[in-house]
C-alpha cells in the first residue's frame, strides 16, 4: 500500500510543473463549475446533459456530470498539487474524449470551435501524469515526510545476519 501511494505522488523538485498546473487547474475548476453549476455563463447539468447526449454520449446528464467532476475537482487537485498524477490521468482522458466527440470535425483552431485548446490542455495534463506536482504542492509535501519516516524507520531496523 505504502508503495502505491509513493508512485501515486511521486514528484520532483521543479518549478516546471508548478508553471503548469496553477493556471491549468484554475481553467479547469472553471469550465467544471460551469457544467455543474451553471456558473461563469455555463449551462449546468441539465444544459450540458442535453448537449453531451446531442453528441450521442448517453446518458447526458450522467456524462455531464463525470466531466464536470472531473474538471472541477481535478482543477482543484492541480491547483493545490495534490494526487496530480492521477487527476493529470482522468483530466488527460476527458479532454481525449472531448477532442474526438466535440471538436475534431471542426478542424484545429478555437475559432472555428476546433480542438486547439483541448488538445493543448490533454498535452499539459498528460504531462502532469508523467511528471507529478512538482516543487510547492501536496504531493512533494506527503513525498518528503514519507521519506523521513522512511528513513527513520531504516535507521531503527535490527540488523540481521
């Protein structure tokens, strides 16, 4: 178990992702809130359900709901650097889903309604996948304080012969 949660917030100490998933994860709990709350101009649940059926993901509602929530609280863990790595995962699979269902037939560019930005946010959090939280995040936080016990651990361990 321990093991796991290891390879779940295993990060290094750069700034690069930090960079990356702050203003990442502020657009993602935005568009989220959007779909689920109807803030921000959004169309909430019932709006958003009825386009995600119009683009035959059934049922809508539901599907507005999963993308909503994964958005809106993997925006939240980008944000505050904590489980990026799996939040990078479920975010990096909504936006894959979202390019090849919503945007894909309007060619690349944002102004035709084109996947340009979706795929720019897939490319980001796919990376966050790879690379974890980085430098001042939760995940680097729970990461050093496990090493210590760790350690502390080791140091106290009989020797065996």
């Amino acid at each position: 178990m321990k093991n796991l949660v290891e390879r779940l917030i295993s990060t290094n100490n750069s700034l690069g992702e930090v960079a990356l998933r702050v203003p990442i994860g502020i657009i993602f709990i935005a568009h989220g809130a959007q779909k689920l709350f109807a803030w921000f101009g959004g169309y909430g649940l019932e709006g958003t359900g009825q386009y995600m059926a119009s683009l035959d993901l059934n049922p809508g509602y539901l599907m507005a709901l999963m993308a909503g929530s994964a958005e809106f609280f993997g925006g939240i863990a980008l944000l505050i650097g904590l489980l990026v790595r799996p939040a990078g995962i479920v975010l990096a699979f909504t936006m894959f889903v979202a390019i090849f269902t919503a945007h894909i037939e309007n060619g690349l560019f944002m102004s035709n309604n084109g996947y340009e930005f979706a795929l720019a946010l897939f490319a980001v959090t796919l990376s966050l996948a790879f690379n974890g939280a980085g430098k001042y995040s939760f995940d680097y936080y729970i990461g050093q304080k496990l090493n210590a016990i760790s350690y502390v651990r080791q140091s106290y361990e009989p020797v065996r012969n």
